[in-house]
C-alpha cells in the first residue's frame, strides 16, 4: 500500500506514518519540516497556509493508495489538499472528532447523532467543532462518500502526545507526596491510544471502509482508578493518591478537563460527551485497544527519552493543576 500523510511527525499522524511503515507500506509524508518524519518515509515540504504552499505536492508524479489528514485548523487547508489529491489517491481517510456533534450529545451517541451548525469547507479557522467538520465535509465534497472516510476520535493518548494530558498526570506522579485524585475511582473512561487508533485507520484503508466512526475504546475499557494508578506504579510508586469527591473539586472552582486532564465529573454533560459514546461501529470494524497500563508504561518511557518535557501544541491550552491549588485543597480536608 501507498501512503501520503499530510502532517505525520507530531502524535497521531506520526502513529499513523510509523505504523504503515511497521506493515511494509511505502509512506509519503507531507509536512512543514518543523520537526523529522520517522525513518523510512518520503518527505515533501510545505506549509498548508501559505500562498502556493501545495506547490511540492502539486508537483510530485506520486499516486497513492490513501491519504490520512489530521488537520484540525481552517477547513480550507483540507479543501485544497483533497481537491489536489482526489485523482491521484484512492482514499481519504480524515482524523476527525466527537466535537463535531451538537451539543449535549447524549449518553449512548452514535454516528448518527446530530452535528454542529455552521460548518463549511470553505473557511477560515473558526471554531473547533465547525472547523473539524468542515474538514469533513471537504474531504467528503472531494472524494465523494464511497472514498472518504470520517475518524471522529475522541480523547487520545499515548507515547508523542503533544497536548499535555497524560504527561502531565506522569509528571505529577514522579514528583511524588499527596496527589489530588478526582473521584470517583470508578469512574469510566473512553479514550484511544494513539498507536490503536493508527492501526484501525490502516486496517479501514484496507478493507475500503467509508463514512464516519466514533473511535475511542469501549465503554468500560478503563476508569480514573485504573489509569492513575497506573501513573502512580510506574512512576516508582512515591505519589500518593488521595481520592476526592467531586463537587470538593468544583467547589474549590478546579476546571474539569483542563485542571485535572482526562476528568470531568460523573453525570455531567461533558462526561456524557466525552466517555459514553457508543463505538460498537468501529469494534465492529476491527478496533483493538491496548491495556491501559501499557499506555502509561510506554508514554512514561517516550517521556524519560526525550527528557522528562513533553511538546506541547502552541494551539492547545496549558493543562495541569497549580500545586499550590492542589495543598490547598487536600489541606482543607479533600482526600480520604
């Protein structure tokens, strides 16, 4: 198989580039030689915003099997890359996202579900949810239905990550002493690691799947106890988990999501949004998800090489809790 990813040296696309080349696929990166492709690819360079910025993909003779596009700024970006691509490649598989549904999607939400107002593949970067949508139905308007398909992840992780999430939570963990643990323990989560999601987005490529497909591991696959002790364990073990009730936490005016990445409380919109969907589509189709131990371990490990600091995305906001916070709060009595 024939691969052109645009994008594909930064986490999901760098996944998605080291898994086709782990299968023998010959992979085509086009990015803006910010940062090194993996090893074994074909590299084009250029810049996506910039006036003639395709001129080196324009250029190129290479026809492709697929294509794998995880823009998530101006859908237009993903316009003009698919309209310049659609006669010379297979497939355009684009990295989407549960945000593209309306708000509150409830729990149990298909794809059927229903999907933000105001999208259109001929703009500027607005918002998150339009712009992924757009970039949707650009890749769609280009390839047509029966050539597209739609990978609406929700919360990745994984070795790369470059948005501070689960970086953050092994950071904390190795610093050690009284850890705010967000209750409670059993809480469920969804997420994809990123390598998973790769690996099903090469197997749809094969199998010339279309349409859209919520992509995230199975309700119950793990929970905040599961994925913070696991933190805690291979971080050597001087953390502290001090569980807290939820409404402490929002009392204490702590941000779900951001302050404590991965939590949101139970029974909230957000948590229905973020770790109730219903993937029995993409189960269907071949998804496999990794223990989450396994997650942890290997993004601790990527972490240690590369220096204990993770990227961080300059389009993505600043995770984490203030540490002054954190005392703060387990001093007034939060924990048990």
């Amino acid at each position: 198989m024939r691969l052109l990813t645009l994008g594909g040296t930064e986490f999901a696309g760098r996944a998605v580039v080291e898994a086709a080349l782990g299968r023998g696929w010959e992979v085509t990166v086009f990015h803006r030689g910010l940062h090194e492709a993996p090893k074994g690819a074909r590299t084009l360079l250029g810049d996506r915003t910039a006036v003639d910025g395709l001129a080196a993909l324009d250029e190129d003779p290479g026809e492709w099997d697929v294509v794998v596009d995880t823009w998530s700024a101006a859908p237009r970006a993903v316009r003009d890359s698919a309209r310049l691509l659609r006669g010379r490649a297979g497939r355009y598989v684009y990295v989407s996202s549960c945000s593209v549904y309306a708000w509150a999607p409830p729990a149990g939400y298909t794809e059927r579900a229903r999907v933000v107002e105001g999208a259109s593949p001929d703009a500027d970067r607005t918002e998150y949810a339009q712009d992924k949508l757009g970039g949707e139905l650009a890749a769609v308007d280009a390839f047509g239905a029966d050539r597209s398909l739609l990978v609406r992840a929700g919360l990745l992780l994984g070795p790369y990550e470059n948005v501070g999430r689960l970086p953050w939570w092994l950071t904390r963990m190795a610093r050690g002493g009284p850890v705010l643990a967000p209750g409670p323990r059993d809480l469920p989560l969804q997420y994809a690691d990123v390598r998973d999601l790769a690996e099903w987005i090469l197997g749809a490529a094969e199998r010339e799947l279309s349409g859209p497909y919520n992509l995230m591991s199975p309700q119950g696959h793990t929970t905040t106890g599961e994925l913070l002790e696991a933190c805690a364990a291979v971080t050597g073990g001087a953390a502290e988990l001090r569980w807290t009730a939820p409404e402490v936490i929002l009392d204490a005016g702590i941000e779900p999501w951001t302050q404590l990445p991965v939590w949101v409380p139970p029974g909230s919109d957000l948590h229905d949004a973020l770790h109730s969907a219903d993937v029995s589509r993409a189960v269907a189709a071949g998804l496999r998800c990794r223990p989450v131990a396994e997650t942890v371990a290997d993004t601790w490990a990527w972490l240690r090489e590369i220096g204990g600091t993770a990227p961080q995305r300059p389009d993505r906001p600043f995770k984490g809790l203030d540490p002054e916070v954190e005392a703060k709060v387990l001093g007034a009595g939060g924990g048990v």
